[in-house]
C-alpha cells in the first residue's frame, strides 16, 4: 500500500470513531493536531485560521462543539484567535484532551466550557517565550538560530538578583539592568514584559467562559504564569481540577476508550513516538522517498487537513578535514498543507 492510499485509509477509519465520539457527546466534533514526533514538530500558527474557518462553515451554527486537540503549543494570539472563532459557531464549547496540551493549548482550553481530560491528559504553564530576529543567537549554530526568550526566565534572574543575591539600590540594579541588556536586545526585554502582561489578559478574559469568581480567576492565571515555577511543569486531572478548580470532566470508560482509539490511530500515523532518523528510512538502500504527516485539522464534515513533509533522502560522501566522509542528503520537495474530502 502506497503513502497516500494508507493516509487516506487512516483518516476514513478515523471518522467512523468520530462519529461515535459525536454521538457521544451530542455535539460536533472537530480535530486538531500539532505533532511532536522529535525532529519534525509543529506548533499552533495562524496558518491554520482559514482551516478552522472552512470546516466550521461546514458544520454550521450548533449547540455544542467538541474540540479534540493535542499540542506542546505555539502563537498565544493564535489560540486565542481560535477559541474565540469556535465560540462564534456554538453556543457550548468543550475541549477534550487525550494526552499533551501545553502553553496554547492550555490557552485555548481556558476558554471552554469545560475541559474533558483522560487520566494521562496534562495542561501545562502558559508563560511564553519572545522569538525575534533580535534574540541571542545560538552559539555554534546556523545566523538564523536564536534562543527563544522566556517570559519567566528573565523575571526568574531578576528576582534572583534581588532576593537571593541581595542586590539593593537603584544604581547596582541598574548596572544589572545595563549587563542584562547587553546579553539581550532592550527590545527584547520590552517584548518581553508585553507578551506577559497580555497572556494574563487573555487568560482572565478566556476563564471567564468557566469560572465566575474573580478571585479564583486570579490565582489559576498567577499559578499558570509564574507560580508553577517551570514552563516544563505538566498539570494533571487531578490537580487541575481540586487544586486550580477548573471545569474538569473525567470521561467514564466507554468515553476514555473511544478518546484513547482516536489517539492511537492519530499518534500511528504521525508516528509522534518515534525519532525522525533518515538512517532507519534508507536501511541499506542508497536512497527512499519519504512522506512525513506532522499535523491536522479535520471533521466528520468537512474532511481532512494535514500538513506534510515529502522528499527523498540519500547517501552521498560529504567533504570534511580529513576527507570524504558519508552523509545523507535531504531533498525535500513538498513541505505544506494538503486537503483530503470526505469522498
């Protein structure tokens, strides 16, 4: 069986399950993946928005949409954008988590309804990190490599001079300050501090679909921008639901074992378990073609979205200080999104 001939199999098995999980819910369901297979992942972007926008028409105005989603996160003002055009569609709107959900994907699920998570579902920190064309640039890689900046990072050393250092007066933190900007563009810094003060607006105006109180509103959005100490920290149903007090659903088995079914057959053929080795691709052979799924926005209606890396690779013998040594050369030949229909 060919690349496409199996994706395609995939996907229409894959909409009988949710159909089932639309019966289930008694809403409309609609799917979205960033994969993280090691070597090729994809983050939340706005590429996706006229994506959303086409298979939302499809599915017309409803009662209760159902967002499956699994991500390690990306663009802020996208999740928000997102979350909002998919509460333009419906009046309830549920996030259904089967595995990770991390930075904007935790955004995005703060502004369900209700957030439905397996026992190995995790949200995550949703502090965010600046990537510009001014970042620190990586030492020893490509120009164009620059170190994202994280939000906490850089409150985590200011507060490290301040507390534990003991660096008092105006004019020792200013020479901190001068040397700070020195390792990182003053620009930088101001993005810094704007990109923070805006995810705890988003998340306060996001939470306001779940949580009427104010003053728990408050302290889930402190918890999820600095409190929780990591941007790596993983937050289970458990403590998700008895300590922030989000609206958390823990599916019965009959539900858990239809969201499992749609994560395995997605996580198969995104293979997110499996490193991106060329080497295990071409075996023995001198060369192979490949075609790598990354990521997806499909519905029972309105088809299938997938993003794709396609190509071939091959052995060649590259120039070095002592010689010819072997390599593997990657012609990439398609890298984008693709449309499978319904039919």
């Amino acid at each position: 069986m060919d690349v496409s001939t199996r994706r395609m199999s995939m996907y229409k098995n894959r909409r009988n399950l949710y159909q089932e999980l639309e019966n289930a819910r008694n809403s409309k369901l609609l799917v979205y993946i960033t994969g993280d297979r090691p070597g090729l992942e994809t983050q939340i972007h706005s590429e996706v928005f006229d994506f959303f926008v086409n298979h939302l028409d499809i599915i017309g105005v409803t009662e209760k949409i159902s967002l499956y989603l699994y991500t390690r996160g990306g663009s802020t003002l996208t999740a928000w954008s997102l979350i909002n055009l998919i509460r333009q569609f419906c009046d309830e709107l549920e996030v259904i988590i089967p595995s990770k959900c991390h930075s904007a994907g935790t955004i995005m699920s703060l502004g369900a309804n209700r957030i439905v998570m397996t026992k190995q579902a995790t949200l995550g920190p949703i502090d965010p990190s600046v990537n510009t064309p001014l970042n620190p640039q990586i030492e020893g890689a490509p120009p164009t490599a620059k170190m994202p900046v994280s939000v906490e990072a850089i409150k985590g050393y200011i507060e490290l001079v301040k507390e534990e250092l003991g660096i008092k007066g105006d004019e020792n933190l200013a020479k901190i300050l001068v040397t700070l900007s020195e390792k990182i563009h003053p620009l930088v810094l101001g993005e810094v501090y704007r990109s923070r003060s805006q995810i705890k607006m988003l998340a306060n105006r996001l939470l306001a679909n779940q949580i009427t109180e104010p003053g728990k509103i408050k302290n889930i959005v402190n918890f999820l921008c600095s409190d929780s100490g990591s941007h790596d920290y993983t937050i289970n149903r458990r403590e998700a639901k008895n300590e922030l007090g989000l609206m958390i659903e823990k599916p019965d088995n009959a539900l858990y074992v239809l969201i499992k079914s749609i994560y395995d057959d997605i996580q198969k053929e995104l293979c997110l378990t499996e490193a991106y080795d060329p080497n295990s691709i071409l075996g023995k052979d001198p060369s192979a073609s490949y075609s790598f799924k990354r990521g997806l926005v499909e519905s029972c209606e309105g088809g299938s979205n997938y993003f794709c890396s396609e190509g071939s690779f091959s052995r060649v013998n590259l120039p070095g200080p002592a010689g010819l040594h072997p390599g593997i050369n990657d012609n990439r030949t398609f890298e984008g999104w693709k449309y499978e229909s319904i039919d």
